[in-house]
C-alpha cells in the first residue's frame, strides 16, 4: 500500500455507530488503509477502514467515537496499513495494544517499522516442529508434549487458574539441550488490573520481566483496539524471532475477550451474524493470528503460541473453543472438579491433546520409553475414573481387587503426577514419578508398553 501523494482533510462524516465512523466521497482509499482522526476539540485518534462500498468508508477508530461529530470531526488517510514500531529494547517493557509506551517509559528507538498485520510464511519455507519443550509441567510435558512452533491453546472455565498455568509455563519454559530461555510476548486483552497486576508481579518475581513484551489491553480501554492487540503482538514476535533468532513464546489472553470485541464491531456494521451472534468469518480471522506460528527454514528463532481462552458456560461445545480447536494443534483443558478438590494445576488429561507430540519425543529427545509410557498412563487413568463412577453407584466394597487397584492409581496419579503445584519438574523427574505410579499396577496390565521397557524401569512396590 502506497502512501497517498495528496493528503485530503475529509469533512463528510456522515455516521457514528459504536467504534465506527461512516465517511462519504472517499476516493482512492484502501482495505486496511490507516486514517488520522482530528475531533472537534483538536484531539487526535487514529482507525482503521474496515471497508469500502460505493464511495463510503467505514473506519474503526482505536480510542473510542466519544466526542467525536458529524459537522466537526476531520478524517485524513495516511495510505499505509496499521504498523508498529519494533526494536530488541522492547524486552522488559508494557506497551498499549497499539505499541505505545503504557509504563511511563520512554519512546522505543525502532530499529524497523513494520506492518501489524504479518508477512504470511511461504509454506514451503516452514520448517516442521519437532524440538521438545521443556515446560516443567507433567501433565503437559508426559502427556500432552508442547513443540517449539506449535500452537497449543488452553481452554478454561470462569475463575479456572488459566493465568497461572500460563504464567507457570512462561516462566519456566526451554528447549532442551539448550540454556536459552525463551523471549516471551504476552498480549493481554480485555483484561482486568487485578489480572494485568498478576502477570506483571509473577514475572517481576521471578526475574523474568526483562525477557518480557507486555502487550496490555484492560477491560475499560477501547474495546476496538483489542482486535489490533494481538496483531500487534504477533509483529513483534515475528521480529524478534526471525530478526534476532530469539525462540519467542507469544501467549494470548483472553481470546474470548478478543471475539466478544470482533462481534461487537460486526454488530455495529449491521452484518448477519453466524452462530450465536458471531460473525460468519471469525474462523478466518482466528486463523490469521493462530497461523503465525511457527518455524523457517535457514532461520535459528520460532514462534511458539499459547492462547488461551474461557469457555462460556464451561462449554467445550462454544464456537470460540470449537474453531480454535479446529485451528490449533491440540488443547490444553482445565478440570472444575479437579480445581476444586485442589488439585493443582488442574489438568484434566484426558481431553486433551497435543497433535505434534510424536514429532518431539522418544530417542534422543526426551526417553525411549516416553511414548508408551504416556499411552499406558492414559489407559490407566481412563480405567481408574471410569471406576471412579462405578464405586459411586455400587459402593467400593462391591469392587474387585483389581479395580480398586486402579481405583487407588487414578487418585495417586491426581495428587503426585497432575497435583505438583507451583515447582517445576524436568521429564526425567516426570518419567520417574510415571513408572513408581505404574509400578502399582500388576505388571500383566501393562499392555502398551514394550516387554524391554517393562523390564528396565518396571518396580513392583515389593521391592
């Protein structure tokens, strides 16, 4: 997009509807093209078109249409797309969801001004996703391997420590065979202070906040400016990654926020809606941010996503959490009954699921024994709940011998392996603390792990 050679102060407001300005005989103007808004009062605010039709412009506005008129207001069109400002001096700083300084720092010197929108990836130029990260957490690290480049979202109820699983990951998170930590990009939309407060305490805890792009968007900023949060986000990753060859994982938090704020505008544009309201193409425009993941070719850095969304309702079911999970690769999903019984972090292994897993473990990588291992703890557990049930209407006594066994598995399996609270493991600890929890088990029912295995790592509690 070309800058416009003739800079024209258009007066012909002709409509405010929620974030949006209407403006009439616009001409040479273009999708995506950034507008500088001058209020009556001199004030200045900046938008974006969001379409074009028979003359008229339609412009999102980021900070709001308040005070804003049809007589007075003055709209000029810059000709370029939304861009932000980038440097490596972003690291340790909070920025708004358009990229201007929220801490009362100064002005980033940007080494490069880029669009926030992204250069897609050449598909032939991604390189797959197969190195294991370390995230300190068993029931992701065993069971559900998160892959540097992957996409693994984490769904949660309302009032579910999302955010602290998410922080936990943040904080402890490495490639291994590397010392490197990785460069975290944290947007945050629709968020509460008492939330934002959180995030920024646990990294300045931690000593974490200097690897930290804090893009923060709060519950009572403008709710269109949520939408560009985290393009703008995801453009500062993309720079870091493949700029500076640092390994960046970008989390998004709360992407229901982000929807609720995408239906908001569609609402104000008069569009039919799709399922509940939504607009028809919000699996289009999720797609534009999840697919920013990833890895190039010739190319040290990647980018490593982490969204994570509240399910209205606890319902899986949602379009959010359903077109994320067609989108994403795999899901990381939060447990009430588990939160309640304080379990902690409160995984509920078994819907969830990370596609790339194989890519990143076994020989070499993690263990040998790795893959089975997870596929007999998974039987285990599934075995163990779905006893959990039958004692509920039978009665424990009605029982037999070996299911109370796994009974007994499901409940120690809940409170050592899933229950590890704050503290981080690696996965030899993981691995370790698996076996000693099959070693419980007779060793006739482990049926998904090879004899030779069984016989190296295998522990009767008799001995």
């Amino acid at each position: 997009m070309k800058p416009n050679l003739v800079t024209v102060d258009y007066n012909t407001v002709s409509g405010i509807s929620g974030p949006l300005l209407f403006v009439d005989n616009v001409l040479n103007i273009g999708y995506g093209e950034t507008a500088v808004i001058t209020l009556p009062d001199g004030e200045i605010r900046n938008g974006q078109v969001l379409d074009i039709s028979e003359g008229t412009a339609i412009i999102q506005v980021f900070e709001g249409t308040n005070s804003t008129d049809t007589d007075l207001t003055k709209v000029r069109f810059t000709g370029r797309p939304s861009e932000i400002d980038v440097s490596i001096d972003m690291l340790g700083r909070v920025f708004t969801g358009m990229g201007r300084p929220r801490d009362n720092g100064p002005s980033i010197i940007p080494e490069a001004r880029i669009p926030i929108s992204g250069n897609p990836i050449n598909p032939y130029s991604r390189d797959k996703p197969e190195d294991f990260i370390e995230t300190g957490i068993s029931a992701i690290d065993a069971l559900n391997t998160l892959v540097r480049g992957q996409k693994l979202p984490i769904f949660a109820g309302a009032g579910l420590p999302a955010n602290s699983l998410a922080a936990q990951i943040a904080r402890q998170a490495r490639v291994r065979g590397s010392d490197e930590s990785f460069a975290v990009v944290f947007s945050a939309m629709g968020i509460t202070y008492k939330d934002a407060a959180f995030f920024k305490n646990e990294f300045e805890k931690t000593g974490a906040l200097e690897r930290v792009v804090f893009f923060l968007n709060i519950a009572d900023d403008p709710t269109v400016e949520r939408i560009a949060t985290p393009r703008s986000a995801l453009a500062t990753a993309e720079f870091l990654a493949f700029h500076h060859d640092l390994h960046v994982l970008v989390i998004l938090t709360d992407m229901t926020n982000y929807c609720e704020a995408l239906r908001e505008i569609s609402t104000a544009r008069e569009e039919v809606p799709g399922r509940r309201g939504y607009p028809g193409y919000m699996y289009t425009d999720l797609a534009t941010i999840y697919e920013r993941a990833g890895r190039i070719k010739g190319k040290k850095g990647s980018i490593t996503q982490v969204p994570i969304l509240t399910m209205p309702d606890d319902d899986i079911t949602h379009p959010i959490p359903d077109l994320t999970g067609y989108i994403t690769e795999g899901q990381i999903v939060l447990s009430r009954d588990l939160h309640r019984r304080g379990i902690s972090p409160p995984i509920d292994v078994l819907p969830c699921l990370s596609r790339l897993m194989n890519l990143g473990i076994g020989e070499g990588k993690t263990r040998i024994d790795h893959r089975n291992v997870a596929d007999q703890l998974y039987s285990a557990y599934a075995n163990g709940r779905d006893t959990r049930r039958l004692a509920a209407i039978v009665g424990e006594d009605a029982l037999s011998e070996l299911d109370k066994i796994y009974l007994a598995f499901s409940d120690s399996f809940e409170k050592r392996f899933i229950g590890q609270g704050n503290i981080g493991r690696s996965i030899e600890e993981t691995l370790q603390i698996a076996w000693e929890l099959l070693s419980t088990i007779p060793q006739g029912e482990l049926k998904r792990i090879k004899p030779e295995l069984i016989k190296k790592y295998y522990k009767p509690q008799s001995e």
